[in-house]
C-alpha cells in the first residue's frame, strides 16, 4: 500500500489517517507510526506510537498537538528520507532509557506533505512466557500479553476461545492488580517488565 495510490481528490485528512491506520497493521509486530506536517504538527497518531511516545516522553500526546522537542530534534537529525513508509529504513536513532528504548526512523510520503516517524521497540516480547508478574494468573498474564500485542477483546477472546465479558473482567483485574488505568499503560508496565528481566 503507498500514499501515492490514493488519488489526489481523496487525499482528506480523513483518507490520511485511514491510510496511516491501515499502513500501521501492516507493519510487523512492535513498530508504530507518527505523522505531521512541515509546521510539525502531529496530523495522526496511532495508539501504539501513542504508548511508545508515553514511555519516552514520560507525557502523553495526540493529533494537533506540535511535536515535542525531542523528536523534532530527531526528526530534523534523521533528514529526509524519500520512498514508502513500508520500505526499508536507512537511518535510525535509538530513544529513551532501558526500561523503554526505541528505535525511530523517519519516512516520506511522495508528496512531501506528510512525514512519518515510524517508532520500533528495541526490547520486544514474543510469548506470554516472557512476563514476570507473579500477582496475575496465567490467564491474566496470558491476556496481558495479547494487550501488549495491540490486539482488541474481541480478538483476544477469538485467540483464547473465552467470552468477551469474561476478557473485560480479566482486564479489569489486571488493570486493579498492576495499577494502571488504561491500556497504554499497560504496554508501558510490560515494556519494563521486559526490560527489567534481561537486566
């Protein structure tokens, strides 16, 4: 899927962040996706780069906002690259600590008028076996895993063949158990969960 596919009557904001949506599922596991514009204001941010700025930032931001300092200054430090977001990337930075390091690259559309930071975890994790929280059940931590994995609790019940309720209370017991308030959160507390293990 390019940018350049869509025509350009169709280029709205709305079809933007649709195309920036769907061109984030179709990354691999882990990566994540910024855009703004030349004033470098963020025009479309999705959840998942939305908890990897949290955990690098240590604020939350959203679409509208401008973008904040630290990844001006990256992006203006990786340039310009030119070509498709879902192309390989020749440049990278690596942000934050150890307990959430991640690796930024900078893309263009043909345009020129959107440019996308496409964030990657440096420390990923591949199966619920991975996570070390003694207070959640297997279930729990199993669900806490397919969170982490951006999937929603419909898909969840899907993967674990249990009811969309029953994922919804596990949720709620994982959220009261960890102490967070919310899924960005959560991938946060997995994040340095991760990291604290390979310590």
């Amino acid at each position: 899927m390019r940018w350049e596919n869509i025509p350009e009557d169709s280029r709205s904001d709305m079809e933007a962040k649709r195309f920036f949506s769907l061109l984030e599922r179709s990354q691999p596991a882990g990566r994540a996706i910024l855009c703004f514009d030349e004033e470098y204001q963020i025009t479309f941010i999705s959840p998942r780069a939305g908890a990897m700025c949290l955990e690098i930032l240590a604020s939350e931001i959203k679409e509208g906002d401008n973008l904040p300092q630290l990844l001006k200054e990256a992006a203006t430090s990786l340039g310009s690259l030119k070509g498709s977001p879902t192309g390989t990337d020749t440049q990278s930075l690596t942000l934050g600590d150890r307990a959430a390091l991640v690796k930024v690259s900078l893309v263009d559309d043909p345009d020129g008028q959107h440019h996308c930071l496409i964030f990657e975890r440096e420390t990923y994790i591949s199966s619920p076996e991975q996570l070390n929280f003694p207070q959640l059940s297997l279930r729990e931590t199993e669900i806490a895993f397919w969170i982490y994995q951006e999937k929603t609790n419909w898909a969840i019940g899907k993967i674990l063949s249990i009811s969309i309720r029953t994922v919804e209370k596990h949720v709620e017991n994982i959220f009261r158990k960890l102490r967070v308030n919310d899924r960005q959160s959560l991938v946060k507390s997995v994040t340095e969960n991760s990291c604290s293990r390979a310590q």
